[in-house]
C-alpha cells in the first residue's frame, strides 16, 4: 500500500514543531550539571508543572489502550486510567512532601542511603524493567497509528518516533520535556475530541447509547473479582513507585508544588480519559464491514484490537480530521517516551554508575553517562515495542514488577526506620520469586504455582497473587529486618557476621556516594570570594533539605 503523503508530510510537520520546542526548551537550562538536566534546576511551577504531571500517564499507552481496553473487554475492565489516576492521589499525599523535602535526586537515593549503594542497584532493575515497558508500549502506540493512518511501516514509525523523542532530550533534559508536554496535551485534547463528532455521526455506527450495557459498558463474572481487585491495587499503588513521577516531584519548586501537582494531574488524567473512553465505544458500535476496511464481518478480525484508536481515525472521519488526531497520537507518545527514556537513565547514571562503579566521577562525566544511557535506553524500548503484541496488556505489565518489588520497598524507607538491608533484600528475593511463579501469559512464563480458581485451559490465575506477592515483600522486609536488628543487638550473633554493616558493625564515617543537591555548589558574593557549602566531607548523611534552600537562588540570597 502506497504510502499517504499529504499525512506523512503532516506528522513530519508535528516532529518539526515538537523537535523545535523541545530545542528552544534545552536552552533554558542554567548549566550542564547531571542534577539540572535531570530536575530542571528544580525550578517547575504550577502550570508547566501540571501538564507534565499529567502527561506523566497520559501516553500513547494512554489513549490506545484505553479505546483498545473499551472495545475488547468493555468498560468494566478498563481499569488502568482510573488505577493511575488514584495513583497519583495516594503518591500525592503520602509521598510527595517527604520525598521533595529531603531534596532527593531519583526516587532510588532514599533506598541507597538507607540501605546501601549495591541493594538500590538490585532494586534499579524492576524499575528499569517498567519504564522499558512503558516507553515500549506507547512506541507501539504510535506505530500502529501510523501505519494504518499513513501507510507507513509500523517498524519505521517506531523507530522515527523514538529517535525524535531521544534527541531532544538528549540535549535539554527535563527542560525539554517538561515544555514539550504542555504543547502534546493540548494536541491530544483538541485532536481526540475533533475526531469524536465525525466518527459519531459515521453511516456504519450505531447509536452508542444502544444496547450500550451489553456492547461496550459489559458486566464483571463474579469468578474474576479477585483478577479484577488483584488489577486494581497494582495499578493504584504500582503506580507510586516510578521515577517518572518522582521526576516531577523532586522538580517542583516547593513541597507544596510538588503535592498539588499530583492532585491536579490525577484529575487531568480522569477528564483525558474521555475521548478514548468514547472512540472505543465508538468502535464497538461500528459495523466494520461498511467502512471500507478489509473485513467482512461486522467487528474488527482478531488480532486488529490494538489499532482500535487509528482505525476509528482513519475509516470513520475524514482524511484532514483524521491528521489531527494523527498528531494527538504522536503527542501523547512524545509526552511519556522522553519522560520513560530519561527516567531510567538518570538512575543509572546516578544511583549505578556514579554511586556504585564511579564514586568520584565528575559532573562533566555523569552528565556523558546520562546521555548515552537516554540513547541505550531508547534503542532497547525500540526493540521490545517492534516485538510485543498488545498496547493494553503491556501498559498493564509496566506496574507489575515495581508494584510487587519496588513499591513496599519505597514505603519501608519512607515510613519505617527499623527496617534494614537483610530484610531489603529479603523481601526483594521471595517477592520476585512468588510474582514469576504465578506466570504471566504475555511473557509466556508458564506458572510454578498454581494459586486457588486457577483456570488450566486459559492458564489463568484467579487468584490476586500478584498482590499476595507485594503483601509477602512487606512482610519478609519486616520479619528479616526486625530479627537481624534482635539477633545482633542483643548479641546473639557476632559483630563481624554484620556483612551489611547495617546493624552493629558499622563502617566509619566516609564521604557521601548520594551528596546533597547543594553539596560542592560555589556561590559567587559580592567581594569576588568563592565560598563552598555543604561540602561532601562535611557529612555522613545528607543534611535536611528544606524548602529555604530548595533552589540556588535562595541559597545565595541566604548565604
């Protein structure tokens, strides 16, 4: 099939636009350090703040998977929206003003300082695992919108897009993406709702207030409500453990930026949910046979379910409208790839590579790490969105691993100070063996246990073990942890098996591997006299970050 021009000079067009904005943005920032590339000087205010919070979800994840979500599975399962929308609430309130006032980097310092550089680079990989997923699911996004709007290979399309979203980030950091997603939400919101009038009113589809209970709303088998509760809880709280949220966080200007913008973001969510919430009813109400797509049938023929989105667009509205909505796809892509592909490199080039291999590496050289890990990062989420079949599933996989592994861990450190390295590492090591021995279908991991209702034609666990496993995580942290603080305090076992050095076997004093954001910072004063504060022999532990010092103006002002 020829390929269309007059839409691939109109997607060309929106790269264009998004590669400026993203440039302009780069200019912005106020040095090369690693931090302001990561963080954006931590100089996010309210309005920019809120549209990148929200697009910290809304992706091409986002939109397809919900339309996907509605028209295969109907209403009543298209829980991931709603899930991450409560997500940002709940790491709104509990999270967000602890993190922001320490003054942390990545999500994973807190771990690392708590309980060592080593168990926060074992705790780095399902992380790493769900922002792959993630940018691989909205690159997928985005190449079957193309390649049923366009006629463009689906493989090219994915990689163009991520090599679009790669490079502007590779130059400005979180400036770029941070200004870029206030342009992407927009184009999703006037691209998706000028399409719906147009597929609405299309000669092939019904009324979608018809028979709606039974074609698009469907119910809920009572036999799943422990599938269902198990996709809930991981969706809400899964969501917490992200770096691509604490990204926007830790940016913020204040504490109270920081928590507001999730409370805001969570309702921005909600109301962007709608316009694929109503396409995939659209589609469902679509007799496919008389729109000139390749079926005869009245549905679309299996296996087509994820190019749910791009087909309303294409066959149901015209070819102009059809563009617009074209571009709302590559924005909502654009709005989370970066986000995802700079997420996991700012971890690795800290919490990895600068805290564990190269303890006194240089800023000039973290920051050259950084941008090789965006380039790594983005060529292997590349890889797995060419591979992977379904949008829906695989944005549901994202949470998976860091709501079993990372997230109890996260809270632990938060809100339980008892908590040590033996039961880290503990918890990590039976939560990730009780979540892989449950299976998963769309890794093809046949199960080693077979959890109560488990279903052996489908291969189906009906039991919520995925939540049995994050709830075994929590408690072998506490168990081990609590036992080792017993045995070793009351003497039970000898100093030297402290092999962590956590309990009674401390190491002496040494220079901090995660420094505080203010740490070897020189500030100019009037008489030409070049002060250092903080510096990283001074301590141990970072000192507290409060908000008087949560930008370098502030410090110079005080100093």
């Amino acid at each position: 099939m020829a390929v269309n021009v007059p839409g691939l000079i109109a997607v060309i067009l929106f790269y264009i636009l998004i590669l400026g904005i993203g440039l302009w943005a780069a200019r912005r920032k106020r040095n090369s350090y690693n931090e302001d590339l990561m963080l954006a000087g931590r100089d996010i205010g309210v309005f920019v703040g809120v549209f990148t919070m929200t697009a910290t979800w809304v992706g091409g994840g986002f939109i397809n998977g919900t339309s996907e979500a509605i028209y295969s599975w109907g209403f009543v399962w298209c829980q991931a929206p709603f899930g991450y929308a409560a997500s940002l609430w709940f790491g709104g309130y509990f999270f967000a003003k602890r993190m922001r006032s320490q003054g942390y980097v990545t999500m994973l310092d807190p771990i690392q300082q708590k309980y060592g550089d080593r168990m926060g680079g074992l705790l780095y990989l399902p992380s790493l695992m769900g922002e792959l997923f993630w940018s691989a699911a909205i690159l997928g996004a985005l190449g079957s919108t193309l390649s049923v709007i366009i006629s463009l290979n689906y493989d090219i399309a994915v990689i163009i897009s991520a090599c679009i979203a790669v490079f502007y980030t590779l130059f400005g950091g979180l400036y770029s993406v941070a200004y870029t997603d206030v342009v992407q939400l927009l184009c999703i919101f006037f691209g998706l709702w000028l399409s719906i009038p147009f597929a609405m009113t299309h000669d092939a589809v019904r009324d979608i207030s018809v028979n709606y209970t039974t074609v698009w709303i469907k119910d809920l088998d009572p036999a799943y409500s422990g599938q269902y509760i198990d996709g809930f809880l991981l969706l809400i709280f899964g969501g917490i453990g992200w770096q691509v949220y604490f990204q926007r966080v830790l940016s913020a200007r204040t504490t109270r930026i920081a928590e507001n913008l999730s409370y805001f973001a969570g309702f921005g969510c909600l109301f962007l949910t709608i316009p694929p919430l109503l396409i995939g009813a659209i589609a469902a109400q679509t007799n496919w046979s008389e729109t000139g797509y390749n079926t005869s049938e009245f549905s679309l023929p299996q296996g087509d379910e994820r190019m749910v989105l791009p087909l309303v667009l294409q066959y149901l509205c015209p070819s102009a409208v059809s563009f617009f909505g074209l571009g709302a796809v590559a924005a909502a892509v654009m709005s989370s790839a970066d986000s995802s592909v700079l997420s996991a490199s700012g971890m690795f080039s800290r919490n990895i590579y600068g805290a564990i291999f190269r303890q006194h590496a240089s800023e000039r050289e973290l920051t050259w790490v950084l941008r090789i890990a965006i380039f790594g990062v983005g060529v292997v989420a590349t890889v797995i969105a060419i591979t992977v079949g379904s949008i829906y599933e695989l944005w549901f996989l994202c949470s998976d691993f860091v709501y079993v592994m990372l997230y109890p861990q996260l809270t632990c450190v938060v809100y339980f100070t008892g908590t040590n390295t033996y039961g880290s590492l503990a918890g990590f090591i039976i939560g990730l063996f009780f979540r892989l021995a449950g299976g998963d279908n769309l890794l093809n991991f046949k199960p080693l246990i077979r959890y109560p209702w488990y279903l052996e034609d489908s291969n189906t666990q009906l039991f919520p073990y995925k939540t049995f496993s994050m709830l075994l995580t929590f408690v072998s942290i506490f168990t081990v942890s609590y036992s080792a603080n017993f045995l070793f305090k009351r003497g039970i076992l000898r100093k030297q098996y402290d092999v962590f050095r956590c309990i009674v076997n401390l190491p002496e004093k040494k220079p901090s591997k995660i420094f505080h954001p203010a740490q070897e910072l020189n500030v100019e004063m009037s008489s030409k006299e070049t002060v250092t504060t903080f510096s990283e022999s001074t301590y141990d532990v970072p000192p507290p970050y409060t908000e008087a010092s949560s930008n370098r103006e502030t410090l110079q002002t005080k100093l």
